[in-house]
DNA sequence: ACCTGAACACCGTTCAAGT
DNA sequence: ACCTGAACACCGTTCAAGT
C-alpha cells in the first residue's frame, strides 16, 4: 500500500497557514508561498479553500477554538480563565489579534462572547444588564488582544517582550513632561510590568463593576 | 496673479486621503486612485510622503486628535468624554478602528492614554493602580472601535446600523439553543439597542471598578 | 475529483529623466 | 525643489487543460 504521506486537504492547507502566520506574520502567508510549502501548485490550494479569506478566518477559528474549552467552579473564575485562553493564544499566535476583531471571524467572536456571557447570566446580573456586561467583558478582551498583536508585529518574531517594554518605556521616560505627564510617570511601571497580570486586573476592574451590579441578596434573617 | 488652488502638499494628500478611505473604506485607497483624484502622478505622492503606511498614521491621526480635545468639570466625565470621542470619531471614519490598534498609530493612541491616564490621577486611584486602570479604558475604547469597524466594514459604506443590526439579530436568533443559549436570548435586545449608549455602560462599568480602587476618605466628624 | 501553471488584473515602490 | 511615468517585483484569483 502506498503511503499517501502528503494527501492535500483543508485541514492540511489551515495548518501550513498558522505555521506561516506564526513564522512571519500576516505579511509572510502568501497563497504562492503556501503552495511552494505544500509542494503543490497556486489551483490546488483554491480547490480546498475558498479564498484568502477564508483560509484566514480557519487559521485564526483553530488557534481559538482550542483554547476556550477552560472551565472553573466559580462564574468569575471561568471568565478569568476564558479571557486567559484568549489572552495566551493570540500571544502565542501574535497575528490573531488582528484577524479576531474582523466580521468574517464572527462565529470564533460569537464562542467567546456565549462563554462570557453564560457566565455572566450566573453571576446573577438582571436580565437587562447581562448584554451590556458581556460586551464590555469582550470588547476589552478583544482589545488587549489587538494591542498585543501591535507589540508582536513591531518586533523581529521571536523578540522577547522584555526588549520591546524597555525601549518604549525609554521613549515615553523622554517625552515632554507638560503635555505627557503621566505617561512619563508610567514610564518606569512599563518596563518591569506582567501584560498578563494587568490584563487579569483590566478583568477584575470589569467584574468589580459588574457585581455591582447584582441586586444583594435577601439580608439572612 | 496665479491662483494655484492645485498646490500639493502634505496635508491636502492626507485629506484626499481620508476622504478616499471614508468613501471606499481601507481597501479603496491605493496610491494610484490617489495621484489620480489629485492630478497627479504616483512619485508626486511619494515626494510628500514616505510610504503607504506613512499615509495611513497621518489620516488616522488627523481624524482623531481633533476628537481629543473635549473636558468636562469631573475626572469621570471626561473619561466619558474622551471615550465618546473615540467612539464617534471611529463611528463616522470606521477604518480607523483597524489603524489605531497598530503599533505606527502609537503616538495616536498615546494622546488617548495620557487624558484617559490624567483622570485616573484625579479620581485619586493609587499610584501603584493607575497603570492598570487606564490601560483598561483605553484597551476597551480600542476593542469597542474595532469593533465598529469591522461591523461598519461588512456592509456597502452608507448602510445605516439598524440595518445590519437586524440581520445580526437574526442569524443569532436562529442558533442553537444548547451551544448558543446566551447569544440566543440577547439577539431580541441586539436588533434595537443603543450602540453608543452601550459603549458608555462599559464606560461605567469600568469606571465603577475603577471607583472601587479608591481609598474612603476619612471619615466627617 | 483533484491538480497544474500560465495568464489576468491588479498592487506598492523606485528612479532616471524632466521642469 | 518638485513632479512625471515607465519599470520592477510582487500580489490574489481564475481557468483551460491535464490526470
């Protein structure tokens, strides 16, 4: 029996896309190059996708989907691990920060969003709320995430984060005092700073004010 | 005397520009479309400017730094202020909710953080929490306006809201109940709510977060 | 059904040459 | 100093033709 080592299929096609994606960026992933990769021609990559498009929308769907499945006991606890997952796969995976906010990455957007917004529902926010809530908690999500791609796409792939935050924590120590005074004071935070714990305290800020507003129990008697 | 009412120059090409991108959103500005709407041809532009991406940053920020410059009598509402500006300048320019999260918009996005920042320090959060506090306005300001964009990008330019809205509302209505509950029940409250009423309750939510950093004054006597 | 590769209709950017 | 426009080195996508 012959070993079909290298049959071609979507499946196959998405992944030599994240391995691009993840080698060299958005910029690095061309439907020419991902043929040459494949060993095979431009035509055969466009039998099994649609277009670039879409090849895009499947690469960025793989990376997340994978890292929503995180469950916890606690309601906010879930929403601190889900953010988390997201959090961690677009750092390792710099380029999804970019594609995520896009309307044809809807569907991943939407299993973010029913996580969160399941979780929520259980923290006991009034129904009227719960929509309000959940889109601050992705919004935010999907924030950091785009600014975190920016951070990535700046460097060399592969550059430590550490070398990045010192030299903008220099420029902003150098900035005009009067009309960047608190930049400057954040300066020196910035260099030694966790993205991830401060990612986790932006979370916190949103769940402080979200428990807020749940109506307080029946005082026990 | 001869009026030269063509004279080109570095803004007139960043206003042609931001005119270009708002009719025909990021992908109708190329720098041919560009030298022909101006008369001119393609080194002319490259004379005044560096590069496409050059362009880009210049149009971004000169749509948005004029929505900067509001204030309000309290620290909380500027904060609202500043982010309604954001929201609005993003609303009525929707491309510019992809180029603010890049790293080249930096200087744009740091006229935001610093207002955001000065009001953190004036609403008395501690100095080791103001890094985190503002950081998490402005990551949800930038997610809400990458949203937008991408929402505003999925329809022909000039499609109002409502329409788009209705058929989001729709299609999650239509989704599974078991993977989809919560999407399920806010798709009713999708097709009618207040877009921008909603980006201020994540506003609020933040900022009651934020409230709860402060320290209680001593107490009256 | 699946793949090939030439061809099409574009891009951004450069640069010798003009005024 | 400022502008022209041909030329270069790419793109994504299509499609007749092959197996």
């Amino acid at each position: 029996m012959t070993r079909r080592v290298d049959a071609l299929s979507r499946e196959r096609i998405v992944g030599a896309a994240v391995e691009m994606l993840d080698e060299s960026g958005e910029s690095g992933l061309t439907v020419r190059a991902l043929a040459a990769r494949l060993n095979t021609g431009l035509g055969a990559i466009y039998w099994h996708v649609t277009n670039k498009d879409d090849l895009l929308v499947a690469a960025t769907d793989a990376v997340l989907t994978g890292a929503l499945d995180t469950a916890a006991a606690d309601p906010a606890d879930t929403v601190r691990a889900v953010a988390l997952g997201v959090f961690d796969a677009v750092d390792a995976h710099p380029w999804t920060g970019t594609q995520l906010p896009r309307l044809t990455s809807q569907l991943t957007t939407l299993k973010i969003f029913e996580r969160l917004g399941r979780q929520v529902r259980a923290l006991g926010v009034p129904a009227a709320a719960q929509f309000d809530a959940a889109s601050a908690l992705l919004n935010y999500i999907l924030g950091v995430a785009g600014q975190n791609a920016a951070l990535a796409r700046s460097v060399a792939p592969g550059t430590d984060r550490a070398t990045v935050l010192r030299s903008m924590s220099a420029t902003w120590a150098a900035l005009d005092q009067d009309e960047h005074s608190f930049a400057r004071t954040v300066a020196g935070r910035l260099a030694d700073h966790d993205d991830r714990a401060q990612f986790l305290a932006g979370i916190d800020l949103i769940l402080a004010g979200i428990r807020a507003l749940v109506p307080a129990p029946a005082p026990s008697p």
